[in-house]
C-alpha cells in the first residue's frame, strides 16, 4: 500500500520518530556568548557554530548584525563564517533578526534498509538545534542545524505570522565561505537549449577556490573542494528537494571564496515555470549538505544525502528489482523502431542472464514486428522490458516519441495503468530541462503514480539526484552526467572521459545513482582513448541500481571468458562500499560488496602508467582471500588475467599495473 503524504508530512514525521531529547553535553549548546550556538556530530569531529554578528569588512558581508555559521572537522576549518536567511518578496530575513528560540539539544539515530544504493543498511546519527527568529512583519524563521558524523546538513522553515500565507522566495542569502588557499572540483551549469540544462558539463579539475566559472550559469551541484593541506574535504550539495521548491546551484563568482545559492535561469523548460518558489506558509524548505571528512573517501562513502531525505513513501519495495540492461541505442540508434532487432538484444540479455532490455525512443512507431511481439518474446525469455518516455508536455519541444504521456496526470496514470498490463517493469523518462519548481514537481508526480502502479523509474536529460532514491526506492537511476552516449556526439569527450571517470567517483555518484551507460569497446564516432578494462571497470566503479551496457552484442561476445564472465555474475545493488585509494583528476579504486564477495574496480585517468599496490582496510575480514584480477594487457585492447592468494591478517595485497586510460576489476572471496 502507498502513503501518499506530502513532502512536508513524511519528514515531519521522520522528525517526530527520530528525535530524542537528552546528551546535552555532547550535542548542541548555547555558549557564554550572547547569540552564538554550536552542534557537535556525535563522534565529535564536525562542530558547526551560529552567531549573529556584524561582519562588515569581512570579505563582501554587509554592514549590520545578521546571521552566519561556521564549520570545522577534525579541527580544521572548513567553512569559514558564511551567510544564512532569506529573502522574500515581501520581507528581508537576513537582518534585523531577533533570536526568539533555541531548542533542546536533539539526538537522531537512524536505520532504515534500501533496495539498492552504496550500502543496503542504513545507520546515521547526528545532533540537531533549531533556532527560531522573528524578522519583518513578525515572520519567524527556524534554521535546523543537523551535525552528522561524516558532515553538516541545514534548512530553513518559514512559519510565518498568525495566518497562513503565501510566500515567494526571491533570494536564497546562503553561503559557503571556504578556505581561500583550497581547491575545488567543480561543473558549470548548461546553458540553455533544446536538450539542456541536463548537468553535462565537464568537471573542472582542482581549480582554485574563487576561480571564476567558464560559462555564466553558475556552478551545478555538487562542488568537492580540500584544504591547502588536503587534511579536510567536503562536497556542497543539497537535498530533500519537495514540489515546495525549486532545485538550486551556486553562483559562479565567489568574491573571496564565499560561494552563494542562485535559482535556475528564466528560460529553462522552454520558458514554462516560475523561477522564485512560491508555497503556504509554514514552509519546510530542503537541506543544504556539506558532506566532510578528513579524506576524499568519506565523501565517496557517505550516505548523508540520501540520510536527511524523507522516509521512503513504500511500505513494501519487493517489486522493486535492480539489475544489469542491455540497450541498443548507443550502438545503432534507429533500433529501437526495428523489433528485429529488439529480439536480439533480448536474447543477448537472456544470454548474460541480465534482468532487462531497454527499448529507448521511437518504440511507438516500430517496425519489422510490433511491440508486444517484442514484450512476448521478452516474457518467454524471462527478460523485463523497459520502456522510453518523452517527458513533454509544454516544457519541451524534443520530437521524440512517445510525447505528452507524462505531464498530465490522468494521462500519465492511464498510460501506467497500460504498463502494468502489458507487464513492463519501469519507465525511462527524458528531456527534463528544467530546475524550476513546476518540473520538481513533476519529477515527484512521476514517481507517486509510478509507485502506485509498481513501475520502476530512470530519469534521462534531468536534474540531480537530491535524496529521491530514499524517498522513491523505485528510482533506479538517472542521468546528470556526461556519459558514454557522448562518445557519439562529442569531439572532445575521449580526450577528457579518463579525466572525468576519476572525478565523478567523488562528486556526482557520491550524491545519487548515476546512468552513465557504461563499457563501451566498439570505437563509434569518437573513439575511446580508455583501454578495454578501463571500460570494463565503469561497470564496478559507478553506482546505479540499473547499468544500461553501452555496447552491442557482438562486442561482449568477443571479450575473452574472464571479463565477459565478469559482466554475467556483476551485481548491481551493494551491501557495502568502501574507498581504496585515489585521488580525484588522477585516479580511484574502490571496493563494494555483495554478500560475501567484494568487487573491486580502479581505472587510471593520467596518460602514463601507474602501478598499485593495494592495501586493504579494516572492513575486509581477516584470514585468507583468494582474488581474481583482470587488468589491463600488453596493450590497450588486451587483459591480463591473475590469482592471488593473500592474507588480510597479515596486511598482504596486490600489485596491479595499469596502462596510461587504463584500469581493473577484482573479485576477493574468502578461503575456508
């Protein structure tokens, strides 16, 4: 049965189950000095502080008393004093603010089970304080101060005056002053055409802090940055995204590092929407999340996204099924109008005994047979079929069909009510382009009615993920990133791919699941300077609980019995997942489990050779491992493939050699 309660329900009611009073010593406290307050993370690294104070002088802050906050971990400062408050169209809440409550220090524990993600089990806790202010008009405004143990999260909530009200955000004053001396890893948001803004752009590789972004739009989230020593990282985004809001990003100019909140641009969804969010008071607005951590693989490991998002609306996710997908399109995109060609690819997946077939646009006027020819084909072969979706309406004018079927909820319940019939398991919608508040919304419609007909869902030319697959567990996956599909549109993507596999690890999939249509052999228009198990890797390394196979049937076929055995036995959906080593720019190599087993995956973006020698954490079990390495070969269509019998007791490993683009998977399985 679906619990359909709104945004603002389910995570007042998430609040409501996980609060308990007490710790006072440990959690947030109000200090000697008038108007200042702290929250320390229960391990006691993350302290952030509020104070109101006049900080005129200081970087570009206006004169006045107004509030700001403070971050540290592990005894760096991290997020030096940053603005807070809003600003709406009828009032100014960043100054003049008088501090009217401070609650009682509250602590949050948390476990809740997930179908698919980083981890299946969830733990997370943190101390919560939330301060009251009344502003203009007697509004009073909540700020909610979560410290967790891997990083700091934060909301406003606008309760308004005596009445109900109506209210339009017209500026967001939050802000992330961060060490001048640092460095970050950042994109800029799309500008806007027919297609975007989809979040594919490139990464830019450990600028400057302040460094002025190359397009006019802003920087998207999420934006990874260190301090100078590299003894303290975070990762900015945000989450809990509702229908209450829109979906924001950063400024792209930061006067003395200080990085600001900026709404979508006026054009985006083909000019449908409102920029400034509007919504009745009282307001819950989502969490700005600062992910920290003392090196990169905190980020690359945390849940915290997904941890301060609403509780899952699903009372029973068995229908929810993750999977490995094969898909036509990347290799011959007129495919999916042909049902010939539709069969193969479900006999292939039949083949590698993966769970579905995706056929992707253009479906409803396919030829060479109909489609439920194809979906009996699919049934007799026990292969799930996913379908294409336009998600048009006003917001687009992409010609792809099937069009118009998504934006209207009559017509979009009846066209899932047809699915369930059909026994299609899930939809793939596209071409989203827009952050604006009404296509938020639409994203949420989408996902209550697909739920209520147990249909799986993959957002394409879309936001970023902000916590959903928490809330929505049927929301396998989507896109926001630049993918393999560039490797046909694209001159330059081979050339900065390498760069961007080993970046993403530690920005846009350490938010959200993440459909880069992976392991592409076959050289298509722009050929790939990455080496075979530098794709093959992709499978392992990036998170989703659907992988779409890039390539055709023919490619995998001719791989040798150890990777393309590898591509048949890989999980999608891990119980664990663990950083090994890398650095962003340069290269990763992490580790997830399944059961008992764990996967390795690593891939070098640098265009020299680089050798391993992996060492392995406490979270690998003592006693004797066997581990099975495909890695690169003598040249960059070749694997090399090894056994290695080593002990976790005693700290042993393995060296691994990868060619320049080059990378490996590993699979590690305890002796008995």
């Amino acid at each position: 049965m679906i619990n359909a309660k709104s945004d603002t329900m389910a995570s007042a009611r998430f609040t409501c189950c996980c609060l308990l009073a007490g710790c006072l010593a440990l959690a947030a406290k109000t200090s000697a000095q008038p108007h200042q307050w702290s929250v320390t993370s229960p391990n006691g690294k993350v302290i952030a502080t509020v104070h109101l104070g006049d900080l005129s002088g200081q970087r570009d802050y206006p004169a006045g008393l107004r509030p700001y906050y403070r971050v540290s971990v592990a005894g760096h400062t991290v997020i030096h004093d940053s603005p807070l408050g809003l600003i709406l169209s009828d009032a100014d809440l960043t100054r003049g603010l008088e501090p009217v409550t401070a609650s009682a220090p509250k602590l949050i524990e948390e476990r809740y089970t997930t179908p698919h993600g980083k981890r299946r089990e969830r733990f997370n806790r943190a101390h919560e304080v939330t301060l009251g202010f009344r502003g203009q008009g007697g509004l009073v405004l909540e700020m909610d101060f979560r410290a967790y143990d891997d990083g700091l999260a934060f909301r406003y909530r606008l309760l308004g005056s005596s009445q109900p009200r109506m209210a339009t955000l017209t500026a967001e004053s939050s802000g992330f002053a961060l060490p001048t001396n640092g460095c970050i890893w950042a994109h800029p948001a799309d500008n806007v055409t027919v297609y975007s803004p989809a979040y594919e752009t490139y990464y830019e590789n450990e600028l400057a802090v302040g460094a002025p972004c190359p397009l006019t739009n802003g920087w998207s989230f999420p934006l990874l940055f260190r301090t100078a020593d590299a003894k303290a990282w975070g990762l900015i985004t945000e989450a809990g995204v509702g229908t209450n809001f829109c979906a924001m990003r950063l400024q792209g100019i930061a006067p003395a590092g200080v990085y600001r909140m900026r709404f979508p641009q006026p054009a985006e969804g083909n000019g449908t929407g409102n920029v400034f969010p509007v919504s009745a008071t009282p307001w819950e607005m989502p969490w700005r999340v600062i992910i920290l951590g003392e090196s990169p693989g905190t980020i690359v490991e945390s849940t915290l996204v997904e941890d301060v998002s609403p509780p899952s609306i699903l009372e029973n996710f068995d229908w929810v099924k993750p999977g490995r997908v094969a898909w036509s399109w990347w290799s011959d995109p007129d495919s999916p109008r042909d049902a010939g060609k539709q069969k193969l690819f479900v006999d292939f997946a039949s083949e590698m005994g993966w769970e579905y077939v995706l056929i992707d646009a253009n479906w409803t006027i396919i030829d060479n047979g109909s489609l439920h020819d194809v979906l009996r084909h699919a049934k007799a072969k026990g292969v799930g079929v996913l379908l294409w979706y336009n998600s048009g309406g006003p917001h687009n004018i992409v010609t792809e069909k099937p069009r118009d079927c998504m934006t209207y909820r009559e017509v979009r319940r009846f066209e899932l009510d047809l699915l369930k019939k059909w026994g299609v398991k899930g939809v793939k919608v596209d071409f989203f382009q827009s952050d604006k508040q009404n296509i938020i919304t639409l994203y949420h419609d989408i996902l209550r009615d697909a739920a209520d007909y147990q249909i799986m869902v993959n957002f394409h030319g879309c936001t970023l993920p902000r916590g959903w697959s928490r809330t929505y567990p049927h929301l396998m996956a989507m896109e926001a990133v630049k993918g393999a599909e560039n490797y046909i549109f694209t001159a330059d993507f081979p050339t900065r791919a390498p760069v961007q596999n080993t970046i993403t690890p530690f920005t846009r999939n350490a938010v959200g699941p993440m459909d880069y249509t992976p392991v592409a052999f076959t050289a298509h228009n722009h050929p790939h300077r990455t080496t075979y198990a530098h794709e093959l890797a992709l499978a392992a390394l990036f998170e989703s609980a659907w992988v779409h196979f890039a390539d055709k049937p023919e490619a995998y076929r001719a791989l040798p019995p150890e990777p393309r055995q590898f591509l048949k036995e890989l999980p999608v959906a891990w119980d664990d997942t663990r950083f090994v080593a890398g650095y962003p720019g340069q290269y990763v190599v992490l580790a997830r489990r399944k059961g008992s087993v764990w996967y390795l995956a690593g891939v070098n973006g640098q265009d020299r050779p680089l050798d391993i020698n992996l060492r392995f954490g406490s979270w690998l079990a003592g006693g004797t491992w066997s581990m099975a390495l495909i890695a690169d070969g003598d040249d960059v269509r070749s694997f090399n493939t090894t056994r290695h019998i080593m002990s976790a007791n005693a700290g042993e490993g393995a060296m691994v050699k990868m060619l320049p683009y080059g990378g490996f998977v590993a699979t590690l399985k305890q002796q008995q």
